[in-house]
C-alpha cells in the first residue's frame, strides 16, 4: 500500500490536511464525471504547484500521430486519443491584487476534500494565510450535474478572517490547455470564436482533424456580502474569457460565486448553433438554481445507489472501496449513449489513449447488465456493432479477407489506437470476448433480438476472423493457431494459447448455431444478413472443420490444458518462491526475462475457466486453479477479481477475500504508484463481480438466476441487488443464511445452493 | 532490379545525364571514404532540389534519446548515433550574382559522375546555361585522401562558355547541418569558434553530450583565367565561414578552385589545439599539392587493389560489382584504429544508428583476415575487447550477474543501440557470432596470442551469459533456451532455436578449451584472467552441464534440425508457391503474418551450417539445405551469400551463382529501393566470400588453405588474391583448370580439390 490518507467512511472519500505531494494523487481521487463528462478534481483558484489539469468530453477525441521506435507494417498511422478540454472550473481569486494560491500560502490549515459519493458532489475547504497576509476561509461545493449533463455547477465561497480587503473573483473559461499525452505536441484544439454577454463567456472551437465543435460556456453570479454584483470588467483573449467582479469586503465578509460551466457539443447539437444551446442549458441550469439543481444530484444518485449500491457492514474501508468502485463506474458511463463506452481511466486521466478495450465486455457488461436497465448492455452491444465495418478494415490491414473481422485492442472510433505488434497484431482473444458478450447478454437478459438485428453479422465476422487466422498443421492433424498473446500478456507469439484457441472454437460454433436459430426465427434478418455477407453452407463447413479439429495443448502428468505449447520447458518456480525484491517483475525484470519466465499476469487458462465454467467440473476448475494460481503475480488490476471469483467457488473463502482487497481499493491506496496518472475504471466491475459472482455465487443457468452465497469471515454480512430480465432481486448474506428480497409484483423461482426457492414480492425470504 | 543508369564498366562507377529522381541514390553509389571520415556524393555548389546531406566522421557519434511507443524495462535511455558533420565540401558559385543551381539551370547536358575505383576518385562534369542565360562547363574532381586521412581535396574548374560574365566562388565550411534520423530534434553540435586566417578558414564545434572536439576546415586557392587570386571577402556567420573570390571573366576563360578541408578530433589531438592541428594537415596537403595529392591517392589505392582486387572475365557488370563491394569496404574500415568498425552503412548515410553489428563477426572479419593484415583483424577483435566492461553492463541490465557478457546488437561505444524487445533482449546469438570470431581469426592466422592476452575474457563472459540464460526444462530433461530471435529474424520469441542452441553449446566448449590452453601455455595471462574474473572449476562444470544437456529440436521426419521449437506446426508453403504480389513480405505483410509463416528472412540453421560445416557431413548440408531454402525469401542483404557458398559447395552452381547476383549488385541495382538512404556495406562483404569460399572453395582445415575451385558458366575466369598468415596466393580459375601464383620466398603446400599441391614462389601452378 502506497497511501493511506483517505480517511475510512462509508459513503464519503475523505482528505485531510495540505500536502503537496498528494495533489495529483487526489486530483485523480476526487474526480467527477457524469457520463457526458467529466474532470480530474483540479483546483479552480490559481495553484502553482505541479498540478495534472484534466476536463474530458465524452466522445471527443483526437487522432493523434502515432510513435514508435521501429515501425512494422499494419501499425495505425494515427490513433484517438482522451483529448483534454477547455477548462470551465478556473476561478482566479486576487486579495488585494495577490492571487490566492495555495502554492504560495503561508500557513493552511483545515484543508479537506470530500467526495460525497452519496449524493455526488464534491466539496474542498480551507483556511489559508495568504502571501499578503490575509486570512481567508474558503468553501468549494461542485458537482456535474447527472440532470442536465452538459452542466457542471460550483459554489465558490470565500471569508475573509483577520481584515478588510479588496477581493477580485474572476471566473474563467479557458482553452489555451495541452495535453500530457500529446507524441508530437500538435495543436489539438481550434478557436474559432470567443464571446461574452453579461454575466456568460463561451469559447467555440474545434478538435483538429477530428472537427469535434464545442463550446465551452460559463455563466456567473457573484455576491459580495450579501449583494449581487455584476461583472465589472470582462478580459478578453485569443483563448480565454474573464469576467471580473470585485469588491472590498470588511473583516468576517463572505463573497460567495455561483458558476455554470460545462460544454455543448456538435456531436448533440447543430454545429453552428452550440452558444445558442450553451445559452438554453444554462438557463436551465439559473433556473433551478445552485440549490435546485444540487437537489436533483442528489436524487439522481439516490437512484443509481438505491440499484446497484453494494453494503458491507463489519468493515468501513471494504465497503468504502466497494462503493468507490461502483461510483466510479456510474461516473463513466451510463449507457445513454451508444457512440460512448467505458474508457480504462474514465474522466481521470489521459493514459491509454482510446476509450475501449476487452475489458468492457470480459468486466463491465456484467454489472451493467444487473445494475441498469438492459438498454445500457444493448447499448454497449451496439457499439460494436457499429464498428463491425473499421473492423473488418482493420482485419484486411493485417491480410485478413472476406469480410473477417478484427475488433481493435485499443479504440474510440473503431479504429486500432495501440502499436505494439505482439499486442495490436498478436492478443486477438479481444474478438472472442466480443462474441461472448452477445452470448452472456443474452444469457443475462434473455433477449434474443440483438443477434437477428446486429449481433449475427458481428458473430460472422468474427468467425471469419478466426477460421482464417487458424492453419492447419499437418505435423499436429490439427488446426493451430500460431503467434499470439493471450490475456496473460507476460507472454507474447506463443503458438497455440489454450484461452485464445478454446474461444476461436467456441465462437466459431455459437455462430453457426446463431445462424440456425435466426434462420428459423427471423427469416427476414436472416435474409438481410446473408445478403450482405454473402455467407454459404461451405463457408459455414469450412469454418466447423477449424473448429472441430482444434488443437489445445495439454499436460497428461499435470492433468491440465497448458497455457501455451512449451509452457512447461519453462523454470517452474512458484511465485511464492520468487524472492520479494523481483516484485513486480513488470518493473524490476527486462521484457526477455519476463517472457520466458513462468508468471503470469492475469488469468489466462483461468479466464476460459471463468468463462466457460459449465464445460468443466469443479475437480477440472481446482486442478487448473492450482496448477496456474501459483504462477500468477496479478499485475494486471484485472487479474485479482477473476481468481476470487473461482477461489470463492472452490470454497476457498480466505483466498477469495485476498484477492477481494486487492481489487477493490487498488486505486483508493494506490498499490500501483500510479494513481495519480487517474483510476482503473475498468477494473471497478471486477470487484463488483467479485462480490456479487464470487461471494454471492450469483450464475445464470437456464434462464434461472442461481446463488452459492458465502461471507468472509471478517464481514457481518453484505447485501447488493441485481436486475434480473427486468425483476429486481436483493440479496443479502450473513454468516449462515441469506435473505432474498423481490420487488415488483410477481413471483419467480431461483435457485439457492441448488435448491429452487421461490420469491414471493415484497417479502422477505431467508435461506 | 529498380535501376539500371550505371554503366557497366570494369573500374568505374558511371552515371550519365541529370535526372532530379536520382539525386539520392547517385549521393549513395558515389559516396567517398578514406576510414577516417567519408561523404555522400553531394553538389560541391548550391542544390535546391532534394538531396540528402552527409559527412561523417569516424567515431564521431551522438548518444540521442531512445524513441519508443511503449517503453520496456532494460531499453537504452540513449542511443548511440552516426552524426551529420560539419560540411567542409561546399562551394557557393555566383555568376553575375545568380547561384549556380542545378535544379534551377535552363538547360544541363553532359552531366555525367564516375566513381573510379581503381584510383580513389570521383568525377563530376556537366555543362549548364544557368537561369541568367550564362553557359558554363564545370568539371569536378573529389577524392578523400588515404595518405593523409584527415583531409580531402576538390579541385573545381569552371568555364564561360557563351559570354563574359562575373564569376564569385565562395568555399566554406557550415556547421549549420542537420541530422535526417534524429528522433528529438536535438541540436547535435555546440559551435565554439568560427576563425580564418589568409585563405583558410576553421568552425571548431563540440558534439553535445559525448563532447567530441572537432575542427572543420578549410584552405583555397583560386585561379581566374590563369591568375591566382586572394578572397575578395569573408562572410562569417556563427556557424559559417565563407571565403569570397571574385573575378570577371570572358567568354572561354575558366576558374580553378582547389579547396582541401577535413576534420581534426579530439580523439586524436588535444581538444585545445585542433586548429593548429588543422593547419599542420592543410601545409602538408598544401605542400603535396593537388596532383601530388592525387598521386599519393592512387598509389595508396593500387596497394590496396594489388591484395584486395577479384577479377573475372567475361562479366562486366560481375566484375564491376565485386570490385565495387571492395571498393566500399576499403572506404569504410581500413583497420587502423580498433576504436573504430564497420558501419552497415559506412559513411554513406545515418540509418541504423550505431556502427557495430554482428555483421562485422559473421560477415567482415574473413574478408578483412584474407585482404590485409593480421593486424586489421586483430582490431576488429581487440574493439569488442575493450567494450567487454559495457557488454557485462548490458548483461547486468537484463537480469545476469557474475561478469555474464551480452554484447550488444547494435552499438557505437559498447552501449547497446537498439530498442526493439524481440531484437535487443533476445536476439542474443550475436554473442555467439563475438566467440566464433576468435576462433575464427586464431584458425585463420595461425596467430593464438589474442586469446590469452585478451579473447579469453571475452570468451568468459559470453559462456556465462549461456550459462545463465538456458534454464533446465523437467518436461524435456534437457536445457533450453526459451524466447530468443534467431538470425532469421522473421521469428521471434521462439523457443530452442537450433543455431542459437547451438552456438551456445559450442561457446561454452570451446572456452572450456581456451582456458585450459591458456593455463597450460600462458600461465601468466591464465592468473591474471582468473583473478579478474574469479572463476572456479565448479563454474565451468556447471557451464558443461547445460553445454552436455542442450536440447536440439529436430524433426525425424524430414531428418533435419528445427529452427525451433514448433517449427512444423506452420502452413509450409514453399516460396516458390507464393504469389508474386505478396513479394517482399516485409512490405506486403503485417508482422504477425510473417512470424506465423514459415518464411526465412536469412540463413538461420544454415548458418550454424556455414559457421560449423566441418561438424556436418555433405548429405546433412544438402538435406537441410534442400529444406530450408525452399522457405527463404532472402530478404536481408546477408542471406544470399551463404546460401551462394553452400550451393556451391553442393556443386549447383547455377544456383550458387544466382544467389551470388542477387548480393554482388544490390546497392548499384537498387534491388531493395532504398540505396538512397546508404549502401549495404557489410553485406558486402559476403559478396567477396560468395567468390572466395562458395566458388574459390577456400577454407582451412588443419592450418591448411584447401581449395575447390569452381566457375560460373556465366565466366571466362576470376583471381582472387589471399593473404594466408602472411603469404600471398594469388588463384585465378577457368573452365577445367586453376592457377596458383605464391608471392615471396618460401614454398608452400595447400590442398586443391583434397590433393596436396606444393607452390613454389613466383611460379604459376596449374591444377
């Protein structure tokens, strides 16, 4: 653990005290988002100090110019990138003509942040000494607004303490920012407008090449002890508005500013038209007012938690990292959007350039899918869908024909932003988790109608994708797949991957039965579909002779599938053998040694496991567990939760909760050193799962939900709900009986343990 | 074959007619170099078109920061790069105040370079009528001098051919230069003084970083119509000394520029007195004078030829071909300085980065054993000797310890200059390459003394490295060498590749012998290694068990050694059934594609062939032979040599002789399109032994030179001369009969087709 200043608290973060050492850690900590956008919690008054300044906006990006050492054929020639935006949050204070900067106080004291993850604000307090001597108290709520989400709202309110002062409060928009992540420091942005009218200033301007348009817009209300003011000069300049009020306050006076900011878009909007909708939110926005609108925050994610919160009682900081998780998640994403998806760093951070990754279908869609509605999961469904043409270019890219399709590792636009050949050209299990997630939607959801109407062209797609990547050996009479990286990407061009041949096969075979079951069912998509892809029956054959005579390495003396073919020529020493100083190998080993060494980074033969748990006994389950396990080091954020989930299954509830803590408050106590570059959103869905598949054994089996609950030892019990095809169901486990809670109106059976229980609405039921 | 405008001609290069597309390559083909500094064939006067502007001085390099996408642990910070020198060639024409241009002229004919060979000198004459209608004929002469090799002469003479005009001639000196393959625009050169004094002129300049002290200089002499004149004038700028003749001119008369400039580094003179340092170089060269100059040159040149020179008959572009891979050999390395070595792209262009590659092991050093002295090998070995310290670094960067040696892949100071993972960390067999070298130079010479005095250490540390990057596999009961890229570098990260294996296996034996040589004939050298590198006999042992136990993948089936692990389990197509289209498939095909083919950039297990043929019968060579090659697309400049030598060895000499064009022509034929980037110095070495070893059939067994003499059908007869532990044979072959001349006094016998020959000096013996 790495930092341990978050004060424990059920529903808040909490910091206390000034450190500077700690600014970029908590700017990545406290940040909010409301789908639509989202900001790292930079100050808005002037800091000096090093400082990570980042506003995202949901869909905005920029295709950057790609870098790399040696190029090879097939790499991006560009790839989108997390672009950072105008700031609107900047509020320049000056005491005295001194700008209050907590860089350059004397003395603060009574500096807290809270992240009220409850009601989704977050508030900033301090008392300062300033360069020039005055004493100030300072008092900053903020929020974006889940209501209206092109709107954020801060309160800004400042006392002075020890004596009278002239006090300039100069809110600003501003978008003369960069970007850390930029390769080649190109331009990003173009401004093309700036303006202003009474107390509103917007800035237009554009991404480059991209021609994102937006407008960044504020509007202000100052008072000064007690008095509205106007603005009494505006500054103007190529790339920033203020608006200036100021005033003498007397000792004990309070200047209290009101600001809206945010964006409109033309990705929403009509390009030329985004002042005059920018003008329409923040008449809303006045309307309601500060308090009116904070008041819809607060019902707003009442609903979100009143679905998907997670209650641990017995341990304040399991249950503070749970709901951390979970608020992060909904800060993200909130499926209104199908052009949007869970980007790895959220609204945190710029790393990783691109939004999408595996991660979305193989973590996330399972808790979308039982916290929301089931649009959200469509939604996330669809957006691959519509990228299924980038990605049968990208597959052609790489020599790829007939319509096979590659879905990118990294993307915003469906297109490939990652240029490592052994990840972009080599980890293609990313396509058979996008299949599976059309499989596990339907699973879940027990709607059939995405795969008629989108999925089975992505199915076909995919199939195609890996009917062609398979050759035949003659050597094994077998189909191999050669040269890839599998999920544990401490390995790279092995031939044959277990994980990565067992998915080639399953999809190839849920496709054709996808293209039975649509040919009996929807005759007409089924029409539209094999026009357009111009599959035959011997396309069809073709692909099931891959499938069927799939080669997967095994080990007859260990009684397991292998990894990889040659896994075991490797010096099979256990990680637990592996002296402390090697950890973590990713950054104390070379990439040869790390290559050829035995560990792995996260679940790879176990993620099969995970999910294809009903091809395979539990004997099969705990062999493989036992055989991988000890070489795993987990250095991947998305490692722990999977191995929880099947340690919790083999009943290993010590072991399960082991991996529980790491996952869920990674970022909380930065066990990474990292956090300050943003949060691992998506491995936030991982700790959900671990709790709620794990200990909760929560399964879907033949249309029926299923549950195996177990508790750790150190809880008092935990609850969480799912929405089950549209039931909602609430669980909750204490040690020895678990309680089951139906709402609605209507009954429904499931199962507990193996044993049918059927829930009556509004009643309770333990088992 | 992508260029066909140099005209055959047995000793000269020679271009004919002006053509702006080939202003790149023709600055490639007709580069200069003397060892100590070379140019590219750039325009003595102003060039507005493209071109790309080269000098370089040996041994000068700039350490530019590393440019990845993806940083790996153990990648160099800094590289090592050859570095753009100040330009002292350049000569600014004006007539009437208009610059000669030759982008810019109305009209050029006669335009017309040679490169001769035979004496050292390029040529370049045309005749132009300039944009202000003046009709000039010029005619240039460059050389870089052998004798004294800190400096160049031009002599530059130009004619008014249509009118009376004013002439200015302009020399200078600019270290206003950029580098094309900087990766951060960095500025390479601090300029520290710009002086002159009567007709000469200095630029003393620092290379950031690595601190190289250098001076650029410059000395003219111009002759108007007969008359020697001084400057009229001196531009001086920061970076820039011009010296300024001025003359009128009638129709008919000609100006005579003689300019000779250089360098002078502080590697071999005091930082502080490189001007005068300077000036000494400039008074001799004064003093020779140009035509003295020149006779020096061409004198130097005919010893070189009388020992180097291959001669065939019958074949004008073959024989202009060979001559030209020697000539360029010969400009790059001349073995008098071992902190130098053999640039891949000599002194004609900047890729690549860093001057050393295996290539110098593998490829150079029997070409620079047979053509020069011992003691030109000797600094080829004691180079990799005194970068030992920085190979045990580079080991110790990867995870080995105890004095474990990885050389470097690519490097201009022992520093590894490379950062692809699959090439830097596992492209190791370069090592071996290191230790075949010091046998192979003690085989050839007869000379053992290296061994002890230095080799031994090396030797040392690369048999530890093996030690300790082979690991014992359970599962084979042998030791393998897991992820490593083998010669054929369209493989990588594969598993017990054969020559790798191999190689390892023979270093560790082989310097088990050496030590025990060195303690029985040496013991002094033997204490003194031993207690620098504290090795035990329970080292060695230890060494000999992975040696014993080295596990070689090999198929019964087909009889061969694998190149690695798995190496069957691909779609073997034959290249021979390999549409034409997708030709290279280093263009054609994303990396993937081509690491999951079967296709083979270089030899690989034929390699360890070549390198080991004593340890292999005939019938093992052509079975692999006949499996390999078949999958080999010869897409490096050093495969087919190799290829051309064991052809030959097979007795298919069309086929020996196919391969032998492929690589005798590759940069006057622009087989690869990019001779405009720098010519493929190194391979062309191999080209030498393609007739040497492959058709000549020289090799030495038993500290014999043995012979079987073969010819092209394609030929009438070619010689060669060797240079066998200082006697000279000089073997010229034909159709059915071979001569043998020996140089100097003493008898000696060598083996011709295994019979026993005795020459006796000074006497022609047909076999």
């Amino acid at each position: 653990m790495n930092q341990d200043y978050i004060q424990p608290d059920p529903w808040s973060l909490i910091e206390e005290g000034f450190d500077v050492e700690r600014i970029k850690s908590s700017e990545s900590l406290f940040s909010l988002g409301n789908g639509a956008m989202g900001q790292r919690a930079n100050f808005e008054e002037t800091y000096s100090g090093e400082t990570f300044q980042g506003s995202y906006i949901a869909g905005v990006y920029y295709p950057d110019k790609t870098r790399v050492g040696w190029w090879k054929n097939g790499y991006p020639e560009y790839f989108a990138k997390v672009l950072n935006a105008p700031n609107w949050i900047g509020i320049h204070i000056f005491l005295d003509d001194v700008p209050l900067d907590l860089n350059t106080c004397k003395k603060i004291t009574g500096f807290r942040r809270e992240l009220h993850m409850k009601e989704g604000w977050y508030r900033r307090t301090f008392k300062a000494i300033t360069a020039n001597d005055i004493e100030v108290e300072v008092n900053i709520l903020r929020f974006l607004s889940l209501e209206i989400d092109e709107v954020g709202a801060i309160k800004y309110q400042l006392t002075l303490k020890n004596k009278p002062a002239r006090v300039k409060v100069s809110p600003y928009v501003d978008a003369g920012i960069t970007n850390e992540d930029s390769n080649w420091d190109d331009a990003f942005w173009n401004i093309t407008n700036v303006s202003h009218k009474d107390n509103r200033a917007f800035i237009e301007a554009h991404t480059m090449k991209t021609h994102f348009g937006t407008c960044t817009f504020m509007h202000a209300e100052a008072n000064f002890a007690g008095k509205n003011v106007v603005p009494k000069k505006v500054g103007t300049t190529e790339k920033k508005v203020t608006l200036e009020f100021e005033e003498s306050l007397q000792e004990g006076e309070t200047v209290s500013l009101i600001k809206y900011g945010g964006y409109t878009v033309s990705t929403n909007h009509d390009a030329t038209k985004l002042v005059g909708a920018a003008n329409s939110v923040l008449d809303k926005a006045a309307i309601l007012g500060f308090d009116g609108l904070l008041e819809t925050q607060k019902n707003a994610w009442a609903d979100i938690w009143a679905m998907s919160d997670i209650t641990i009682a017995g341990d304040v900081k399991a249950q503070q990292g749970i709901r951390f998780n979970i608020f992060q998640l909904n800060q993200t994403y909130l499926g209104k959007d199908s052009r949007l998806n869970i980007g790895p760093k959220g609204f945190t951070g710029e790393k990783y350039g691109g939004s999408t990754y595996w991660d979305t279908e193989a973590y996330c869609l399972p808790f979308y899918m039982a916290t929301k509605n089931q649009k959200v999961a469509w939604s996330l469904l669809e957006y691959r869908y519509n990228h299924l043409e980038k990605a049968i270019e990208n597959a052609e890219k790489l020599g790829f024909s007939n319509g096979a399709a590659l879905y990118p590792m990294v993307t915003m636009n469906g297109e490939e932003c990652h240029n490592e050949w052994e990840i972009t050209f080599e980890e293609i299990h990313r396509n058979g988790a996008i299949a599976f997630a059309i499989y596990n939607y339907y699973r879940f959801t027990g709607d059939y109608t995405y795969i008629p109407e989108m999925g089975l062209e992505v199915l076909i797609g995919i199939a195609r994708f890996w009917h062609q990547r398979a050759n035949f050996s003659q050597n094994k009479n077998k189909y191999v797949i050669l040269g890839v990286t599998g999920p544990n990407e401490y390995e790279n061009n092995v031939n044959n991957n277990w994980y990565t041949n067992y998915l080639a096969k399953w999809c190839i075979e849920f496709t054709t039965e996808q293209i039975q079951k649509v040919k009996d069912g929807y005759p007409e998509d089924y029409d539209r579909v094999m026009a357009h892809t111009k599959l035959t029956d011997n396309e069809v054959d073709s692909w099931l002779k891959v499938a069927k005579n799939m080669y997967f390495p095994r080990s007859k003396e260990h009684g397991v599938f292998l990894q990889q073919d040659g896994f075991l020529d490797k010096e099979m020493v256990q990680v637990k053998d592996l002296d402390r100083s090697q950890r973590p190998i990713n950054q104390k080993w070379s990439w040869d040694r790390i290559l050829r060494s035995p560990y792995i980074k996260q679940a790879d033969v176990l993620q099969g496991f995970y999910l294809f748990e009903d091809h395979f006994t539990i004997e099969e389950l705990e062999r493989h567990f036992d055989f991988y396990e000890p070489f795993t080091v987990h250095e991947s954020s998305l490692s722990p939760c999977v191995h929880s989930i099947q340690a919790a299954k083999l009943g290993r509830m010590d072991q399960a909760y082991t991996f529980y803590l790491r996952t869920s408050r990674l970022d909380l106590d930065d066990y990474n050193k990292e956090v300050e570059e943003g949060l691992h959103i998506t491995s936030m869905a991982g700790t959900w799962m671990s709790i709620v598949e794990g200990f909760g054994g929560m399964r879907v089996l033949d249309d029926k939900l299923h549950f195996t609950p177990q508790i750790p030892k150190e809880w008092k019990s935990y609850s969480f709900k799912v929405n089950f095809r549209n039931r909602i169901i609430k669980v909750t486990v204490k040690e020895g009986a678990s309680q089951f809670f139906l709402e609605g109106t209507e009954e429904m059976s499931i199962r507990v343990n193996g044993e049918r229980v059927v829930l009556v609405p509004q009643k309770e039921v333990t088992v």
